[in-house]
C-alpha cells in the first residue's frame, strides 16, 4: 500500500481529463437529449488542431509560448467542427426519432477518423504531440509529471468557469429554460438554435482543451484517440449523472481512480491474479458504472424523474 498516494494522484488526473471531455457531453445532451457518439472524434480533431499550430511555429519556438497558440487553433478548430456537425448533421433531424440522430452520430464519428486518417500528413501512424520539458515535481511519494500541470489547473477552471456561465448569465440561464422545455424557451423569445449552436461550441471547446492535454500527457496524437476516450467520457458522464455539470467531472473523477487503483491492486486480492493489470483497466470502468447504476440508475449527481416532477 505505499503506493496508494501515487495510484490517487494517477486517478485524479486521469479523471480529470474524462471529466473534461464528459462536459461535453452533457451539454449536448442536456439541451437537445442527444448522444452525441462523434464527440470523441472531436476531441481528436482539436488535438490535431493544435500540433499544426505548433508545427507552424518558427523553429526553437518555447512550448511555454507555443500553448496558448495550440489551444486557441485546437478550439478554433474543434469549435467549427462541432458547430457543422450541429448545423448539418443533427439539425435536420431534430424531429426525427431518436435513433436516426444517434446513428449519425456514430457515422459522423467514422467520417472524421477516416478524413484525418486520409488527408492530414503522416496521420497513418501516431504523431509526436511537444511535452512540457523539465523534471517531475515530487510532493512527499508522489510524483507528478510537468506536462499533467497543465491539466491539474485547466480541468477545474473550466467546470468552475462553465458552472458560473450557466448559472449567473443571461445565455446560461436561457440554456437552462431551452433544456428544461425548449417550445416554451422560444416562446418567450428564447433563440433555441443559437443556444443549441452555443452548446455544441462550449463542448467542442472543452474537447479541445482534454485533446492539448492528451498530446501534453501522452506525447502524441492520433486519429483513433478519440474513440476510446470519448466512450469513457460518456460513461463517466452517465456516472455522474448525464445533463449535469459538475456531475460529469465528478464521474470523470470516480472513473480515473477505479481504472487507476484496479490497475494497481485488483491482481493482488486473493483469486483475482488474472484480473488485473492494464489489460483490465477498462473492464473495472464499466463493472463501476454497472454497480452505480443498480444502485443509482439517475447517475451520482443525476436527477430523478419524480424530483423533475
């Protein structure tokens, strides 16, 4: 057990990045009850968004200079994405039952990996994302690498900066109305397309955000990255109690330490030799969500149908 601070710090900062990735996910859903399935690919999309900008960059370039100018190409990018993907995938099938959205969703998902993998330089294989240079920071046995700093800070400013828009403006508060009932939003003159837009953009913002923190973390971008990143990022959405929040990072949160201390301890319990390591990191993930949600079918933070009422 000496290595439990450790494995906690891993969760936290692998939870954190679902979380981020999470929140956009709930945002869509929360305004128009879609899944939004393209959404990881999404976050791929903004990361590569960001290595063109850095490669774009004059040679010896610091990376300290460069990141703002990743992150502003990665959400520009990221953003257009979204707002197209919105305007002329889902749009249109907004009176449609629900599974033709989601079934374009998930060809959408395709389209985008194929078109990286197609047409962006190289993307056939794994390009080489900066990190941050310098030695890790050491707080007592723990030890935290410089380029995870990066997401330490920008995961909780942006649920905190999110939760503030939504609560405390004029467009957060007509998104909460669009959300709760979107005929009588527009009724009282409520633009639900623009909010609808300002959704997707938030999310596609925050996906951009979890991609430059990918690349920083992993030292690379990829154009299947987004696939397995996004389907734990719904689940982590689910836990937490998808349409919410703070709910989304909190799922994000429970996920990384499950997925961290099951890698760590779960091959070292009697009879359960077999069962851990990395190769069952993902399986503990949805063996949790299962368990929460027998309990606790609206999600951690979730609401319930009666409360709604």
């Amino acid at each position: 057990m000496h290595d439990l601070p450790q494995q906690l710090a891993n969760g936290l900062i692998l939870g954190a990045l679902y979380g981020l990735v999470a929140i956009g996910y709930t945002m869509v859903y929360g305004i128009v009850q879609l899944i939004n399935f393209a959404h990881g690919e999404i976050v791929m999309v903004g990361g590569f968004g960001a290595l063109t900008a850095y490669l774009a960059l004059p040679g010896g370039t610091t990376l300290w200079l460069a990141l703002p100018l990743m992150l502003i190409a990665g959400i520009l990018v990221s953003t257009l994405t979204a707002v197209a993907a919105e305007r002329f995938a889902y749009r249109p099938l907004r009176s449609a039952p629900r599974l033709a959205p989601l079934i374009t969703a998930i060809g959408l998902s395709i389209l985008l990996q194929q078109l990286v993998f197609s047409f962006y330089p190289d993307a056939k294989k794994a390009r080489v994302f900066p990190k941050i240079p310098g030695d890790p920071f050491s707080l007592g046995s723990i030890t935290i690498q410089r380029s995870d700093v990066f997401l330490i800070i920008a995961a909780p400013l942006c649920m905190l900066a999110l939760g503030w828009f939504v609560t405390r403006t004029r467009s957060g508060r007509a998104m909460q109305a669009t959300s709760q009932d979107p005929d009588t939003a527009k009724l009282m003159g409520i633009d639900t397309d623009r909010i609808i837009v300002m959704a997707f953009a938030i999310g596609a913002a925050f996906a951009a955000v979890a991609a430059v923190a990918y690349g920083l973390r992993s030292g690379q971008v990829d154009f299947r990255m987004g696939f397995l990143l996004g389907l734990k990022a719904f689940t982590a959405a689910v836990l937490g109690g998808i349409g919410n929040i703070y709910g989304a990072m909190l799922g994000g949160v429970a996920l990384g330490l499950a997925e961290s201390l099951a890698t760590g301890y779960i091959q070292h319990l009697p009879g359960m030799h077999l069962f851990g390591g990395g190769a069952w990191k993902d399986v503990w993930a949805f063996v949790l969500l299962i368990l929460v949600l027998l309990v606790r079918p609206q999600g951690l933070l979730g609401e319930r149908v009666a409360d709604r009422a």
